[in-house]
C-alpha cells in the first residue's frame, strides 16, 4: 500500500488532493495487469471502476456488425480509462482492450461512489478532476467528427 | 521681389496646349490622356489636345456618372472616370510567358524580338487579348513610353502606392518597373471636386505635391484661357522648354491657388482616418458588415476602377496541339469566390467577407503591409458602385456605432 | 534582361515515388546545371506543369542536400492531377524558394516538438532533417504525427527509422483506425498533455489543416508552451508567390512573403475570425 499510496499521489489526475483525500482513494486501489488482447471491460458490463495506466496501450472498441471491433481511440501510460462508473446506471459504453501488456492501478468505483457521498469534498475534488477528462474527451472527438485531413467540397 | 516669389511657376497660352504634345510625341512618347468615349471620360491613346473632353464636365453621386456640357472650353473641367491609370502601368492582361513543348520537356519563351510589331503600331493593338492562344501576337517588344496627360493628386498618390507594391519589396514587377520608369507625368491641378471626391480627408489632393514632372493648373478668364505650370524634374523642365512660356506672375500664382483651396472646400464626400486601422481591426464582426453584404453584388466593379488595388491572377493556356502554353496575368478582385480558393473551397465565401476584405485591406490593412493607406479618396467605387455603396458611409456608420463616438465636424479634414 | 519573378526554371523529375493512395513525392533536378538550389525548412516552391497550371507546394527534403528538389504533394485539384500522372524524365517549372522558415536555428538549445497533421508533415520533414543533423544542439526532439487512418501515413519507412532512434520520440496516431493497425487512436492533439518535452523550454512547429493547428496551439498553450515559442505553417490561395496579386492576404499579412510560418502570436487573433 505504501507504494500505491506514493504513486497515486504522485499521479498528475490526483495532484492537489489533500493526504486524507488520497488515504481514502488508496483505500479503493489495487494492482491489475492485463496481457496483450485481454479485455479491461465490455460494452454492457457494470462498470465499477477505473484504471489508472502506469505502462502499456489500452484500446476503447464498439463492434460494428460487417466492420468488426472498431478503435474509438486509444489510452496510454498516465493516462486514466473510465469514467462510467461515475454516473448512473454505472454500465461500459465500449469495450477496452489491452492491445499490449498493460499495467494499471484499479479504483473500485463501488467504494469510491460511497466515499464520495460521505465526503462531498472528496466527491468534489474527484467529479472535477473527470469533468476535465471528459472535457478533453468530448474536445478530441469533436476535432475528431470534422475529419480534418479528409477531401472536402 | 516678385521675379523670386514666381520663380517656381510659369504661364503657358491654351493655345499652346499643342506644343506639350508635340513636345512629347518628338520623344517617343505615346500621350495618353482624358477623353469623351461611351458617355464617360476615360484614359485613352491621344493625338492632340482636340481629344480631350473640351467643354465637357462630369456629374457624379453614389451609383451615378454622367457627362454633362459645360459653357466654356476648359480641358480639364470635370474629375476622374472609370479608367485610371494603372491601366498603362499594370496591364489588365499581359502575357508573362509563351512555352513550347520540346522533345524532353519545353521551353519557356519571353518576349517574341523576333517579330516586332511596326513603329506605329498604336499601343492599344499590341494589347489583344488572345483568341486562345497567340503564339504569333508579341508582347511589346520594348517598353511602350507613355506620357500621361491630365494626372490628378488622388492619381499621384495611386501610382505612389502602387510603387510601394510593385517596386518597394523584396521582388520587382518588371512590367511594372520599365513602364513605370518611362512614363512623363503632367498632372492638373483640380479646378472642382466632383460629388463622390473626397482626396482632402485622405491628404492625397486636390493639389499635386510630388510624383509629377509638370503640373498644370489651368485658369479660365473671361478673355483669357491659360495654365499655371509648375516644374517637377528637370525632364519636365526641359519639356516646357519646348513650349512657349514666361515666368507667372504672382497674382497668376495666387490665383492657381485660390482654385485649388476652393476645389477642397467642396468636396463631395468625406471620411474621417482618425485611427481608422484600429477602428476597422476592432470591428471585424459589426453587424454593418452583413448589411452591407446584402446589397453588395460582389460584382468587382469598386476593385477594377479602384486606382491602388492590384490583385492579379494568372491563366495558364494551351493550343489544341498542346504543344505551345501561354501564362496571362489579368486583373482579379479580392470579391470573385475563386480569389480565395483552397482546396475543398474558398475562403471568403460569404460577400460579407468579400466587402470586409476589401474595405478592411484598403483603409486598415494596407497600412500594415505598405505604411500608407490603399485609399486616395477618388471616390471611384462609390460612383460605379451599381448600388451605390459608399466607403465613406460605411466607415461612418461603423464609427458611429462606438461607445465612445463624438461627430467630427463638417470640414475639418 | 531583367530577372522576372514570374518566369519558372525547369526542373527535371528524377524520381516518382507513390507515399499514399492520393500523395506522392517528386525529386526534381535542374535541367540547366545552375549549382545549388538552396532553401531554409518550411519555405516553399512554386511548380507548374506545362500548360495547365502553378501552384505552391512546400519543400520536403533534405535542406543538407542542394542537388534535388523534394516536394510532396496531394492530388486535390487540376494542377496536381496533372502533376500526379508525370512521369521521371518529365519536366516541371520551378519558381523558388519563397516564404519565411521553421525557426530551427532559434531552437536550439530547447526541445522541440514538431507536431503535423496529414500532408503536414511534407513541409515539417525539412525541419526534422535540419534538427537530427545537428542532434546535439537540441533538447528532447519529439514528432507527433496525425494521420486521416493508419493508410494516409506519410514517408512510413523513414518514420519506422525515426522511431528506432534513442534521440527522437515519435508518436503516430491516426483518427480513423483500420484494418490490423495497433498504433494509437485519436486525434494528433490527444498526444499533447502527455508528449515528453519541457513546456517552459519548448519550440513548437506545427503543421496540417487549420483547424488542427487551432486546436494543437491551444493544447500547446495549455501545457504551458508560450505563444512566441509555437510556429504555424498557413496555406492560401497563390498565384505569384512574391507579394505581387494579393490572393494570399491573411489579415495584415501576405503568407507568401511573411508566412507561410508564422509565430502563433502573430495570427492568434486573425485566425479566431471567419472567412478571413
């Protein structure tokens, strides 16, 4: 735990939480690795936590009949995968898919939703760090939608 | 006393308005001056002063040009026209280069020595437009050498900015360049502004300063018709050598100015600069814009009298055999879609931003890329605005619409 | 007889290569031995094919390396059509080199992150060249690249080496992932926040289309990059290349002869406005 404790606080996502906050969130966090092809989540599953990636390449997928498993995007190292968890019904909109060797540190979402009610400021502190992700998120897909490079007329 | 006050001016006869011509045609000179063609005044080829619009003066308003007769015989009684001169400086449509496909390639051929056109062949013949293509039509062979007749300040200044563009960076037009160097300027003094006249708000007239190698003001007297001439260079003066003359007297001097001073109380229209780069750079997105993008046709007519603006395009062309090319240079206006086309589409696609780009480069922009306004207050694209916009007016609802606007005075320019 | 701007040298082409389905590369040498053709990285050439047309296209090659002339291009319109269906042994007009140049000089002794989208790449390659060359001047080097899909990748041999270097990190990604592609998904600007560089001792050099470039300058800006330190490469409409038939007029400035690099600073504003 100390050493999760040392690596979540000194994560960028987590960067400005107080010792009590990172206590908690620690509290929720263990150790995942995942192979090359294995699957983090699927689309429908609950969704009960997110990753921290600390090494290798996470792809989002939806399968589209007649296409097959299409990359939505991909994450990497520092970055954080998931955030369905956060909001009701708690259910994965796409698959992830490690498409390397992948290690992350886990946060049950289930015990940090609790967390959160009991400690507003905890809920706070997290809800505004995500709300920046999904800002990047809907910024990148946005740019994304407009297919920049394609030949328009 | 009065021999050193006059110094600088002498007096020449109407009658001897022939001489000047003769003076310059006797150095190669093709005159091209004022003339009455199509119910307007326009710059034309002359042969002698009998081509000028004598007697003939100009009414104008947004919208509205018409040539009215006046009750004396003056020459230069009216203001300027459609044409400018920029027509005999920057061609509208001037070959740059003929190219012929070789075994391996091609190659490129410049000006075609080999078939010069006959001495008089009038300038104006040499300038076809090709019907496809035109590999036996040269190019002048050598510069043509014009003498303009009757410049006006606004059209000093035009050529002045033009320069800047032409001669003042880092790249040379040749066309431009040769042309420009050979040509004799006589500029006229404005008698009277016209309705659309507004050169004394942008400090470009109604006086000729500089940029001339004579100017002329020319004075109607009940018994006497003669002009008040002033020496630029030192080739202007050996022209007025060639013209009877005498030195002017300095009630004739006063006189000339008197003209001038009132040809600037009356002018048609005015613009207040004040800051106008600021103005327009903070108001890229006033609602104006898109008023008067509704009744802008786009139709390039403000660009193509305009005496400064100089956007060009080129046509690259073959023969049916596709073994000879030909590149044109025409003019091109900054209110055609194609001016700004990049691939998938053009830029400027809305008229309101055709306007904008226009009015914002003619009085903001341009003094960002050539220290000097692209406006001389002709009055040009107001009058042959077929709907009459008015830069002036648009200038005007733009400032008024400030928080900060306090009406500027009439006649405080 | 004075020079004219106007008139193009021939260049003969000595080599064709196809980079994608709709781009490919062009090395040219002068038909007449005229000694070098010297040019700064991001500067860029006016090309015309006989009969049919000229058209601006930024230089790609090795600056190191005046013997041939490199340019990239994309089949968008008439002109590289024509340009698409020559052959080696063809001939082309030259006109060049024109325009300001990546600061790759002012760069030196920062990092430098070059980030290109699409056929941006072909003006930024210069610049790379120039910089590995003299690896030792510069900090951290770091390319990123966005493509349309893993297929539109530009000169992929010469990332593949790119990307075997210890001295340069490059990340590819593209928008639209196909086939078998296990690279990265998303948009060029999803590598920004985390890319390694030093935001406070960063040059940035930035090319694609102009909305990629808005979007890259604020993620830049965003990671603490200064406005003075990002550089943007503009395209518009040309027809001379030096400052002569004003199609290229972008605000108070004239991208062929001030442009087509220009500082963020400079255009930050002019590029917020529509239809500019």
């Amino acid at each position: 735990m100390e050493t999760l404790e040392r690596i979540l606080a000194e994560h960028p996502f987590f960067a400005g939480l107080d010792a009590r906050h990172i206590q908690l969130i620690v509290g929720c966090a263990t150790n995942v690795r995942f192979d090359a092809g294995q699957f983090i989540f699927r689309e429908g599953e609950e969704a009960n936590e997110f990753y921290v990636i600390r090494h290798g390449k996470v792809a989002l997928e939806v399968f589209v009949p007649g296409r097959g498993p299409v990359t939505i995007q991909t994450l990497g190292e520092g970055e954080i995968l998931g955030w369905s968890w956060l909001i009701p019904p708690y259910h994965w909109h796409f698959n992830a898919r490690a498409i390397e060797l992948t290690r992350a540190i886990a946060l049950d979402g289930k015990c940090l939703r609790a967390k959160c009610e009991d400690d507003h400021d905890l809920g706070y502190e997290l809800l505004k760090r995500f709300a920046h992700i999904v800002e990047q998120r809907l910024q990148a897909t946005r740019l994304q939608l407009l297919d920049v490079y394609g030949v328009h007329s | 006393m009065t021999q050193a006050q006059t110094f600088e001016r002498f007096i020449f006869d109407r009658q001897y308005f022939l001489s000047l011509f003769e003076a310059l045609t006797r150095r190669g000179y093709c005159v091209v001056g004022p003339t009455v063609c199509d119910g307007a005044i326009v710059y034309q080829e002359l042969t002698s002063p009998d081509d000028l619009p004598i007697g003939w003066t100009d009414q104008q308003d947004g919208g509205t040009y018409r040539l009215k007769r006046r009750n004396d015989q003056a020459l230069f009684g009216y203001v300027v026209g459609p044409h400018s001169w920029k027509k005999f400086l920057f061609p509208p449509r001037i070959r740059l280069f003929r190219a012929r496909r070789t075994e391996r390639g091609f190659n490129i051929v410049l000006n075609d020595v080999a078939s010069p056109p006959a001495p008089d062949t009038p300038y104006s013949a040499l300038n076809d437009p090709p019907s496809g293509i035109s590999p036996s039509i040269p190019i002048h062979p050598t510069a043509p050498k014009f003498a303009f007749i009757g410049v006006r300040s606004c059209e000093l200044h035009a050529i002045a900015i033009q320069d800047k563009v032409f001669l003042g960076g880092a790249y040379v037009d040749p066309t431009y360049k040769v042309r420009r160097e050979n040509a004799f300027i006589v500029a006229v003094n404005c008698g009277q502004a016209g309705g659309t006249c507004f050169c004394a708000s942008m400090n470009t007239g109604p006086k000729a300063t500089v940029g001339f190698d004579l100017a002329l003001t020319e004075i109607l007297e009940p018994a006497r018709h003669y002009f008040v001439v002033e020496v630029g260079t030192d080739r202007g003066a050996a022209v007025l050598q060639d013209i009877p003359h005498r030195p002017a007297h300095i009630e004739e001097v006063q006189l000339a100015e008197e003209i001038v001073a009132r040809t600037a109380r009356q002018m048609g229209r005015q613009l207040d600069t004040t800051d106008i780069k600021e103005l327009l750079y903070r108001n890229y997105e006033h609602p104006r814009w898109d008023q008067v993008a509704a009744r802008c046709l786009t139709c390039a007519n403000c660009t193509m009298v305009c005496p400064t603006c100089f956007c060009s395009t080129v046509e690259d062309v073959t023969d049916l055999t596709g073994e000879h090319a030909e590149r044109w240079r025409t003019w091109d206006s900054c209110f055609t879609m194609d001016f700004s086309y990049i691939h998938g589409g053009s830029v400027r696609a809305s008229a309101k931003a055709r306007y904008r780009q226009w009015m914002t480069h003619k009085l903001a922009t341009w003094i960002d890329q050539f220290g000097t306004s692209g406006c001389v207050g002709c009055g040009r694209c107001i009058t042959w605005c077929p709907v009459a916009i008015d830069i002036t007016e648009e200038v005007r609802a733009i400032r008024a619409s400030e928080p900060n606007h306090k009406e500027k005075t009439d006649g405080n320019t | 007889m004075m020079s004219d701007p106007m008139i193009p040298r021939q260049y003969r082409i000595s080599r064709v290569r196809r980079e994608t389905a709709d781009t490919f590369t062009l090395e040219l040498t002068p038909v007449q031995d005229e000694g070098t053709f010297s040019f700064a990285p991001g500067q860029f050439n006016m090309l015309y094919v006989f009969g049919v047309g000229e058209i601006p296209i930024s230089i790609s090659g090795d600056p190191a390396n005046p013997r041939t002339v490199v340019h990239t291009t994309r089949v968008v319109g008439t002109v590289t059509r024509a340009m698409g269906t020559l052959k080696r042994g063809d001939v082309l007009g030259v006109r060049g080199p024109f325009g300001s140049h990546w600061p790759v000089e002012e760069a030196e002794g920062n990092d430098v992150v070059i980030v290109a989208g699409g056929i941006g790449l072909a003006p930024l390659r210069p610049a790379l060249f120039y910089i590995l060359s003299r690896r030792e001047k510069y900090g951290r080097v770091v390319l990123l690249y966005g493509a349309r899909t893993p297929e539109d990748i530009l000169y992929r041999r010469e990332l593949g080496r790119w990307r075997a270097q210890f001295d340069l990190d490059v990340y590819v990604t593209v928008d639209r992932a196909t086939g078998g592609w296990r690279g990265n998904v998303g948009v060029v600007t999803t590598l920004i926040p985390r890319a390694p560089f030093d935001p406070l001792n960063t040059v940035a050099m930035v090319c694609g289309p102009e909305v990629m470039m808005r979007f890259t300058a604020l993620e830049l800006r965003k990671r603490g990059v200064g406005a003075d330190n990002i550089f943007l490469s503009m395209e518009r409409n040309m027809k001379c290349a030096v400052g002569f038939c004003g199609h290229c007029q972008f605000g108070p400035t004239f991208v062929c002869k001030d442009g087509p690099v220009f500082p963020y600073r400079r255009v930050k504003d002019l590029l917020a406005i529509w239809e500019l």
